[in-house]
C-alpha cells in the first residue's frame, strides 16, 4: 500500500511539473508577455541607479527633515497651502516605511516604468501604423528621452504617481468600453477616480487633450458619417468631458494655494512674454536633451556600446516595423511636445539647461519626443534611400544613447549626493559651524555639484540640521547673502519651521565657511 501511495504521489507530481512547464512554455510565447519583460529589463538599465541613490536635495531636504522628526503638521501644512494635500498624504504613507528614502525613489520607479509598460499596451490600438517593433522602440525611447533630471529628488515621487495613474486610468478606459453590465460600470468610474487623481499633477489637466483624441480614435461605437460619430461620442463621454472642469472648479473654490504660495501658477496673459517662452521651453525641453545624450555617448561609450548590443537583440523583431505614413508620427509627435510644453508655458516656466530643477517642467515631453525623434528619423533616412537595417540600427543607437544620458544623470548626482555627505561631515567637525547662527557659504567646489547647479539656502539649512539637529542655522551662498533684495525675501522665512527655521531670528554669530576639493576637475570616464 506505502508502495502505491509512493507511485500516486510520483505521478501526480510529474503531472504537476509537466503542466507548469506547459504554462512556462505558453507565456515564453506570449508575445506581448516577452516584450514586456524586455521594455521592464530595458528600463532597469536605464534607471536602475535612481534605486541606489540615497540624497535628498532641493525641497527634499524639507520633506526628509519633516518625515524624519515625524513633524506631520508642518508637512501637511505646507502641502494645503500648496492646494495638493493629498501630496502629503503619499509623503507621509511612503513616510511611514522603514528606510523611507529608497522607497520613495522605488515609488517613482515603479510609477514610470509602469507608465512605460501602459503606453505599449495602448500603443497596440494601432497596428496599422505601429508594428511590433515601433512600439517596442517608441516606449524604449519615451522611458529615456532626458528631458526630466529630477527623477531623484524626493518631492517628485506624487508626480511620479500622478503621471503612471494618467496611463493607467487610459488602460482602464479602454477596458470599460470593452465590457458589458457592472463591470463596465466599475471600470468606468475606476478610470474617472483615477484621471481625478491624477490631475494633482495640474499639468495633466491639459495633456488630457491627449486622452480624448486617443479616446475619439479608438471608442468602438458607430454612427453613419464622422459628424454623427463626433456627436454620438461627446454624448456618450459628458462624464470624461466635464471632469477636468470640474476638478479646476474644486480647486479654485477649495484648494486656492495661499500664504507663501498665493499666485503660484497663475496664468500669464502678455503675449510676448509666452511667445518667447515658447521658444525658450522647445529649446531647454527638445534640443538641449538631444544634444545630452550626443555628449553621454562620448562620456560613458563603453556604456553606450552595451546598451546598443543589447537593444539590437531585437533585429528579428525589425520585418514587423510600420513604414507607410512616418510623416504623420513626426507631426503627432511635435503635436504631444507642444501639449506637453503648454502649460507650463502659460504659466511662464520653461526648461533652462543652466538649472537642472527647472527640468521638471519637461515633465510631459517623453512621450512626444519619442514620436517625433524616431518618426523624424524614419522619414529622413527613407526619404534619402537607405537600408531599412540602416534605420532600425539607427533608432536603437538613439534608443541607447538616450539610456546612456539617463546613467550619466544618476552618477552625476551621485557625486553631488556624496559633496553633500562630506559637507554635512565637515560641518559637524567645525565648532565655529556649531556655534553659529548665521553659515554664509563660498562654494570653489560647485563643480562638484550636479551641472555645476547653485545650492540653494533650504538645501544648506538641511545639511545643517543633518549636522547638529537642530533648526537655529541659517545656511546660505555668499553670492546671495550680499544680495540685498533677496535677503529680505529670505527674512520671511525666520523663525518658519517650513524652511527648517523655527529657532531662528536673524541675529547671533555669523561665520564663513569655503568648500574646497583637491581635485582640480573630474568627468564620468574617471569613475
């Protein structure tokens, strides 16, 4: 009988094993599951070292004080005068973590890669215009195009939600209209919560012109003439329509921003100065990155090189690629820039490469500047006649260019996070520091510093607290210290916990500090 039982047993686990490899098998040939995994492997290349990077800088150094003093009421203080406090919410739940700082860099990453994954799903609406491998290509290029450097800064995380929610409230659109009963019901109201949430991200409110066209484009109803289907379609979507309208109203009535941050964001009405914008933010949000990811390449090519063997794995994918109509990708392209660009151009912020935290409000240009990028690279090189290899071979060099650029990034600011843990140290060694009240800051070593980017006083007064623990330091550049009419703005900050202040007053023992490093210059190819 013990025998039997022994042989049941040996069968019914080889039956068992037979079938998971079966399963193994099926999803190794699942196409779209295959591509998935090289899109998800692709984009842990890319920006796997955001996971390793450990620093707060700019307004993170306030978010990482209050989290770790537990100081919630300033924190969601600071968040209701900004008009988002579901912002502090997600702070102060990602807040709650043990080792709270790598998990708001995974948030972000998790955030992005899943908009990347979303965006070749809905991509797939399209086959007629996008093969296989364009999408592939498309969502490489839209999870690398370096147009945002701030990924690491920890006050980016909500966006970083914000912008995923977006894509996954699309994906959750497209499978309402495809069910019947309750559960389109739920998905529908699902998608409406999740773009209500999303619209935190206030530059959402008008890249949902997007949404809408892609919504038009693929909703399944039919009507006789494109009139009649126009109509049936805005009858049937009054809830999409009026959303946006209706999250602004909520906000102007209840979450105006106040105090410090009365008028932020408020629209500019002089013409010039949006015009000149313009220019300014298609410069600092297209041309500048591109030019990046040239310089990377001579950085870090070793790098580059890898990352292009590794993307020219997929040559046997090439045969599925589109080629009728690559004017039309260049044109929406352009089209997804200028959206992506527009409201921060209203509001008279553009991207500057003289500061890399202004690179945020490229925030919204990926996922046009893929298009354009690579349809404009498709077109021009058919158009001169060359090998459709030759055009495949290009994009993936640009695909691993822009990859390389968003390596280059997050060692530059590991060298900046790592000035930064040898001035908090050096700090802490100073008893004239200790004894200070007032830090004024010469920086000769501010090529250590990311994109040789100016420290801000929040920044400085962080590093102090991080040094002494306590908030009766005021830190501050040199530069600015002697600046009369930015030191009266700064005056408001006194004795404001906001701005890690709250035992200050401007007046005790004032001491100069210089930073110095022996190096005499450094770039990546030293690392």
């Amino acid at each position: 009988m013990a025998f039997m039982s022994r042989s049941r047993l040996l069968i019914e686990a080889r039956h068992r094993a037979q079938q998971i490899l079966g399963s193994l098998r099926a999803a190794l040939g699942n196409t779209t599951l295959h591509d998935l995994v090289v899109l998800a492997a692709f984009f842990g290349g890319a920006h796997g070292l955001l996971l390793l990077d450990y620093a707060p800088r700019w307004d993170g150094w306030l978010i990482y004080h209050r989290i770790q003093d537990r100081d919630w009421p300033v924190l969601f203080a600071a968040f209701r005068a900004l008009g988002i406090p579901a912002f502090a919410y997600l702070h102060y739940l990602v807040g709650q973590l043990p080792y709270f700082l790598f998990w708001f860099k995974f948030t972000t990453f998790l955030s992005l890669l899943t908009a990347t994954l979303i965006t070749y799903h809905l991509l797939g609406d399209f086959p007629a215009a996008i093969g296989r491998a364009d999408r592939l290509l498309l969502c490489m290029l839209l999870a690398t195009f370096p147009a945002n450097l701030v990924h690491i800064e920890l006050i980016m995380m909500p966006f970083a939600v914000c912008y995923a929610c977006f894509f996954v409230a699309a994906a959750v659109y497209r499978r309402s209209i495809r069910s019947e009963g309750t559960p389109r019901i739920l998905t529908r109201l699902l998608a409406l919560g999740l773009f209500y949430f999303s619209f935190m991200m206030q530059s959402l409110l008008v890249f949902y012109a997007v949404f809408l066209l892609y919504a038009i484009v693929t909703w399944p109803g039919r009507a006789d003439g494109a009139g009649a289907r126009l109509i049936a379609f805005l009858k049937r979507h009054a809830d999409f329509i009026a959303l946006p309208l209706l999250y602004w109203g909520v906000r102007a009535v209840w979450f105006r921003p106040f105090g410090e941050y009365e008028g932020y964001n408020a629209f500019q009405h002089r013409l010039a100065s949006v015009v000149g914008d313009w220019a300014l933010s298609l410069y600092g949000g297209l041309v500048v990155p591109l030019a990046r990811s040239v310089h990377e390449i001579r950085q870090l090519p070793a790098v580059a090189l890898v990352l292009l063997a590794a993307v020219l794995l997929l040559r046997p994918l090439w045969a599925s690629a589109q080629w009728e109509r690559q004017g039309r990708l260049v044109m929406l392209g352009f089209g997804l820039v200028c959206v992506g660009l527009l409201p921060y151009v209203v509001v008279g912020k553009y991207p500057a490469p003289s500061d890399p935290w202004v690179s945020r409000f490229a925030y919204l240009v990926p996922p046009g500047a893929a298009f354009l990028v690579y349809g404009s690279l498709k077109w021009y090189l058919s158009f001169i006649g060359a090998p459709r290899y030759v055009i495949m071979t290009a994009a993936s060099l640009i695909a691993a260019a822009f990859a390389t650029a968003n390596i280059a990034n997050y060692l530059t600011f590991g060298i900046d996070g790592l000035k930064q843990e040898a001035i908090v140290l050096g700090f802490r060694d100073q008893r004239e520091i200790a004894a200070a009240a007032t830090v004024v800051v010469e920086d000769s070593a501010e090529w250590l510093s990311a994109y040789d980017r100016q420290v801000r006083l929040y920044e400085y007064t962080g590093m102090l607290k991080q040094a002494f623990g306590d908030e009766r330091r005021l830190g501050i550049q040199d530069s600015q210290y002697h600046t009369r009419a930015y030191m009266d703005v700064v005056s408001r900050f006194y004795g404001k916990p906001t701005w890690l202040l709250s035992e200050y007053d401007g007046r005790g023992p004032l001491v100069r500090v210089r930073l110095r490093s022996d190096a005499v210059t450094w770039n990546l190819r030293q690392l």
